[in-house]
C-alpha cells in the first residue's frame, strides 16, 4: 500500500509529464499529450496475501498486471527457483488468475515455474502477458521461454517482451572481482544485436505478433552494450531498420503488441 501511494503521489507530482493508464485509452491519450502512460503493475503475488479482496482493492487503485510470483514460492505458484518441486499453480492461485480475468488484470507469466506457466494457460480466459523473458533455445536460463511455451503463449494471443539481463540473452561465464568489473566484462559480451537474436528466432518462431519489450532495467545489475537505459532504445530499432524488418513490425515490437493485448484483457 506504501508503494501504491507513491505511484500516485508520484503521478500527482509530474501530471505535466506523466498519467495513469486504467484503460486502452489511456494509452492513446498520453500518446497525444506528450505524456508517459503509467501502468501500476505488482511483480510478486505476495502482495495480495490469501485473499481475493486484497486483489479487488488493488484494482480499484489502479492495478492493471500482476506478475504472479517472483523466482519464490508464494501462496499463488511456485517461481523458477522451486523448480525441484514441479509446483504449479495452487487452487489459490487458480482462483487468483479467474479473478484477474474478470476485472480486467494482466496476469504475467515471467519468473513462473514451468509447471505454473502451463496452468496459468488452462486457466485463463484471456491472453497472457511474459512481459520479461526471452527465448530458452537462445539463451538456456530457466527465467527464459521454451519453444513450445512460446507457440502455446502465441496460440493464447499474448506477448513476452525482450529481456535486456545480460543472462538471459546469452550463456555467459564471468569470474569478476567487482561489480564495476562485471559490467564491464557483460558489455563487452551482450549488445543490442543480443536482444535482435532472441527478436529473429521468435519472429521465425511464432511471426511478429507476440513480441515487446521488457528491459528489465530496474531489475538487472548490469547491461548490454548500447542499451544502458531507456534513452538508447533508438538503437534497437535502428537494428531492427537495419535487419531488414518492416516499419509495421517494428512498431508491433515497440509496443502495438502490448498495446492490443492490455486492451483484449483490460478494455
């Protein structure tokens, strides 16, 4: 609830340069005022406990996606990091996602076990969201998407947005001494031709549809090469320019994706 006040403390105190997104329209809106468009999103269910009224609350505030774990276990799933477990979802969590389809709450598959991936697909209604992996036949790491997860999350109608954490656009082993070190060392490793690798094999995948952006920029310790923050983003789409891709798939990529399924789900 802290963190709910800030973002609208927040949004209060820059409503010259920003506004809540609540709806798709919004989305335009802000698009025509110059504005950035804020989606209150949670990353890790714990935040709703085990009540469903809790979830309700958080709508009515302005929640409109909600990661269900993180790599842990919660009361919803099991995250990647339980994997021994073979969890998926609890009845709990079945609930959890049924009440996210009704009031029109993205729910996001990222930092899912397996096993919860596919039973978030049983469940839900509508499409899903895995709004910071990538491609595991790219980059083996177990936060990353199979092909055949990919395929079935594209037969849903959702979209995964790319990832920008180092280890998770390639198979990396750095012995660093620091963290300045490391940095270094993954920048001269990842660039933003990682990110159009993951980007090619998808598209051939699944085609353009199903394909964000997700960075992750607020959750990784380091970054690749030309894309140390949200500024650099012109050159992933020059590289995209520069692939051979169209300006109508480029924008998909840019966000038409996210932007059709946020209004399949949320109106």
């Amino acid at each position: 609830m802290q963190l709910v006040d800030l973002f609208h403390r927040e949004l209060a105190a820059n409503a010259d340069l920003m506004m809540p997104v609540l709806k798709a329209s919004d989305c335009e809106a802000a698009q025509a005022a110059g504005k950035v468009g804020a989606v209150l999103s949670i990353e890790g269910g714990e935040a709703i406990g085990d009540d469903l009224s809790a979830l309700r609350n958080l709508h009515r505030l302005g929640l409109r996606s909600l990661g269900l774990v993180w790599n842990q276990r919660n009361l919803i799933a099991d995250g990647v990091g339980e994997a021994r477990t073979h969890g998926g979802l609890t009845n709990f969590g079945v609930e959890v996602v049924r009440e996210c389809n009704r009031l029109g709450i993205l729910v996001d598959v990222s930092h899912l076990s397996d096993e919860g991936f596919w039973d978030v697909l049983a469940t839900s209604t509508k499409p899903i969201v895995a709004t910071h992996s990538n491609s595991r036949a790219v980059c083996h790491h177990p936060r990353n998407l199979s092909d055949d997860q990919v395929r079935a999350l594209a037969k849903n109608g959702g979209v995964m947005g790319m990832n920008f954490a180092p280890g998770f656009l390639t198979d990396l082993d750095i012995k660093a001494e620091s963290i300045e070190e490391y940095r270094r060392l993954v920048a001269g490793k990842t660039s933003v031709e990682s990110v159009v690798r993951h980007i090619d094999h998808l598209v051939g995948l699944v085609g353009p549809d199903h394909i964000g952006l997700g960075s992750d920029f607020d959750g990784t310790g380091a970054v690749p090469d030309g894309l140390n923050d949200a500024s650099c983003l012109p050159a992933l789409t020059e590289a995209l320019v520069a692939r051979g891709y169209s300006d109508e798939v480029i924008e998909k990529v840019l966000g038409r994706n996210f932007r059709r399924v946020f209004e399949a789900v949320v109106g």
